[in-house]
C-alpha cells in the first residue's frame, strides 16, 4: 500500500475506533503511526538522493549501478515493519506510560496490510531481526489492487461520513442557563 492509502486507511480505523472505545483516540498520531514505518525508511534516502542530484554527485535522482548504495535503508525497512520490533515498542511505551497507548495500533495495522502487499526486495520480513521468513504477496501497485484499495478506501470514507454523529436536536439550539 502507498503512503497516502496507509494514511487514508489508517484514518479511516482510527475514527471507527474513536466511535467505538471507551478512552479517546488522538486521530493525528494514530495517522502519524499509520505512516511511520515508510517515513522512517525512506526520507532521509529520499533528501539524500536529492542532494546528491543538486549537488551534481549523480545525474539523477533513481540507484545507479556504481553510485552511492543505500543498504542500511533495508535495516530500517525491515526494523520499522517488524511485528517483533512493534510488539517491543507498544510494550515498552505501555510500560514508561502506565497505559497503552492505543494510537501506536496505527503502526501494527500498517505492517499488516504491508505483509500480503509486497514482494521481492521489498517482501516484509515480520519477524526480523529473528528470522528473514517472509511471504511473497500482491504487490500493492499492481492496477487491480491499487483500483480495489482506493475504491475501499472511498466506500469507507463514504460509509463514515454517513454514519457520523450528528447534534442530537438539529434545531436551532439557544443558550440557557446551566
Ligand atoms: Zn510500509
């Protein structure tokens, strides 16, 4: 899933699941989670890469062959979209702050869409850095999918919007005394 698909879909659970729980969600950090694991992996490649076209250490902004390599940027793909490295932090966080911080769930929902969506270099190993296993899935540009996860994403939105919370009397409200 692109960026903006984990941000849209990440919203989209994260008001449902403001709707539903007792304690409140904070729909900007549970969106921040829902994006990190990419953020996090490919940002600084990213102002690299284009530092490098500016400052004319490349000629473009994709990998050559013989150009500057960024293999370490698979370590922080793999540690931002491990179940294992997730489950140490939701704990440690829950530990530090007495409570579990719910908003983090943003980060799990983003490794498990990602699982049966990538393939090849970019397949997600769940376990790492215990264990490389990964499965091979759809990937998420394929045109189908893309097609099927924006007209989710939309029935979704449209199914929220027409379920919101409305002002119990939709008449003219006066102020009165309390
Ligand atoms: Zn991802």
């Amino acid at each position: 899933m692109d960026i903006l698909a984990h941000g849209l879909c990440t919203s989209a659970a994260a008001i449902l699941l403001a709707r539903r729980a007792a304690t409140p969600i904070r729909l900007g950090w549970a969106l921040f989670f829902g994006v990190l694991p990419d953020l996090a992996s490919f940002t600084v490649p990213a102002v690299l890469r284009i530092w490098w076209r500016l400052t004319g250490v490349t000629s473009t902004l994709l990998p050559q062959p013989g150009g500057p390599r960024l293999d370490w940027v698979f370590g922080l793909y793999n540690c931002f979209h491990s179940l294992l490295i997730f489950g140490v932090v939701f704990t440690a966080v829950w530990i530090i702050v007495r409570k579990p911080v719910w908003e983090l769930l943003g980060w799990l929902l983003h490794i498990a869409i990602d699982i049966p969506t990538h393939t090849g270099w970019f397949a997600i190993q769940s376990l790492w850095p215990v264990s490389s296993f990964h499965f091979d899935g759809i990937p998420w540009e394929t045109g189908w999918l893309l097609a099927a996860t924006y007209t989710s994403l939309a029935a979704a939105f449209h199914c929220l919007w027409r379920t919101r919370a409305r002002p119990a009397n939709s008449a003219p409200t006066q102020s009165h005394p309390h």
